[in-house]
C-alpha cells in the first residue's frame, strides 16, 4: 500500500478516536492529540529529533478550528468579556512568540518531558478539583492580566496545547466569575493555535527530514484528513458521555492522563 494512503487511512481513524474522546470526556483535544502522535508518529516514519515538533505544529493547527466554534458559542451565550479579553490577548501574543522562537532549540526528549509533566498535572487537578468553582472577585487587571496571558502563552508553546485547560482554573482562582473563564479559556485556543502555528511554519521551513507534504513543522495530511473526522467524531463522543456520569468520566479521563504521562516519563527515563 502506498505510504501516503496508509497515512491517510491511520490519521483519518486517529481523527474519528480522539475526537470522540474529546467528546466523551467534554475536553480540548490537544491532550488527547499529541499523546497519540507521540505512540504512533515513530511508526509512520516521522524522524525522532523533530518528532514533538512535529506532534505540536500539527496540533496547534488542529487547534484552531475546534477553537473558533467554542469562541463562537460562548459569544452567543454572551460569556466572553471582550474587554478582558483583549489584553489578556496581549498576554498570549508575548508568551506564544516567545516560546515559537525557543522551540527550535529544545530538544524532542524535553519538550516530550514538558508535555508528560503537563499532562500528570492536569489528570491531578481533574482528579481532585476540577469543577469547584469559586466566587467571582475582582480579576487581574493591567501588568498581571498580560503576566498570567504570558505564562499561559509560553506553556501553551511549550507542551503543544491550547491553553485553555491552564487558563480556566488559573482565571478562576484569581477572582473571574467560571463562566466568563471558560469563554476566555475557549478564546485562548485561537490566539495560541494561530501563533503556534505560523511559528512552527517558519522554525520548520528548512528543517531536516520533514515528512512529506509539511509546512515547516506542520504535516498538512494530517491536518487536512484530521479536521474534518474530528468534526464528525465529537459529537458522537458527546452522545456516549451523556450515557454516564460526570463523575464517573471526569476520574477515567483523570487516570488516563495520568498513565500515559508516567508512561512518557517512563520511557525517557529507560
């Protein structure tokens, strides 16, 4: 079978799965994406010095679209604060660029450590916390607003994900009612996604064994054959979820997250 096309059939079903767990779980599919790409990306022939960046240009640009419809809901509900959202825009701006330019320089071994750390940390927060939320005080304004859009930015730069998982408990904590935090987390997604992306274009564009039909660090097949299954697949995962209680899936998705981020850990260590 022409290599092309088995590419095609493993990431159209790698599209249908993680966007039916995206769905059944009600997450951003950047956790589930790059664990993925990591297990397979050596088995389609990816080489191993570029294999994160890769995993992470690829998932950014998967980011955007999942992002603009969120953003788009959340407007509608009339759940996103355009004021706050604008220098929290500036924040992001600053974080992402920073780390699309360091990206280059770090290693596949600790970018993929960097991920696993993020992904036990998040399974930890969802396992004992996630869902509590406090009262709405007075959020960050000015200089802190853009720090934490800053440290959300780089991190997002740094693991490969959109953000927004950071930025829902981080905002909340600081005193944004939840509501208006989960509006400002699924407007995150665009802005990282976006800069992330045009990051990985450029810091890709004469790299080394890039697998066929890239630009820069962003495999094109995959984004094309991905997008639209996702679209397909979530609401179907969404369907399931519903089957089950919040709980009950919230705990499954914690220890999920958990193994596969020892896992990684695991193997860099070996």
């Amino acid at each position: 079978m022409d290599d092309l096309v088995l590419r095609i059939i493993i990431f159209a079903i790698v599209g249908l799965v993680s966007g039916f767990l995206s769905g059944l779980f009600g997450i951003g599919g950047s956790t589930v994406r790059l664990p993925i790409f990591i297990y397979l990306f050596p088995w389609v022939g990816i080489e191993h010095s570029i294999l994160m960046h890769v995993a992470s240009a690829t998932s950014m640009a998967l980011v955007i679209p999942s992002a603009i419809t969120a953003s788009r809901e959340q407007y509608a509900l009339g759940n996103l604060d355009f004021a706050f959202y604008k220098t929290w825009v500036v924040g992001l701006f600053v974080g992402v660029a920073f780390g699309a330019i360091l990206l280059p320089y770090i290693s596949t071994e600790i970018l993929q450590s960097l991920f696993a750390v993020y992904i036990l940390l998040v399974g930890l927060y969802i396992a004992v916390g996630r869902g509590r939320a406090l009262s709405a005080g007075q959020p960050p304004s000015g200089i802190k607003r853009i720090g934490l859009g800053s440290f959300v930015g780089l991190v997002a730069a740094m693991t490969g994900t959109s953000g927004g998982t950071l930025t829902t408990p981080l905002l909340n904590t600081c005193g944004l009612a939840l509501e208006k935090a989960i509006a400002i987390a699924s407007a995150t997604g665009l802005v990282t996604g976006s800069i992330a992306t045009i990051g990985g274009i450029i810091n890709g564009w004469n790299a080394q064994d890039l697998p066929s039909y890239s630009l820069g660090y962003v495999d094109v097949v995959i984004f094309i054959v991905m997008m639209p299954t996702v679209m397909i697949s979530a609401p179907l995962g969404v369907y399931v979820g519903n089957k089950f209680s919040q709980t009950m899936l919230e705990r499954t998705y914690a220890a999920l997250l958990i193994l596969v981020g020892a896992d990684l850990l695991w193997r860099l260590a070996s």
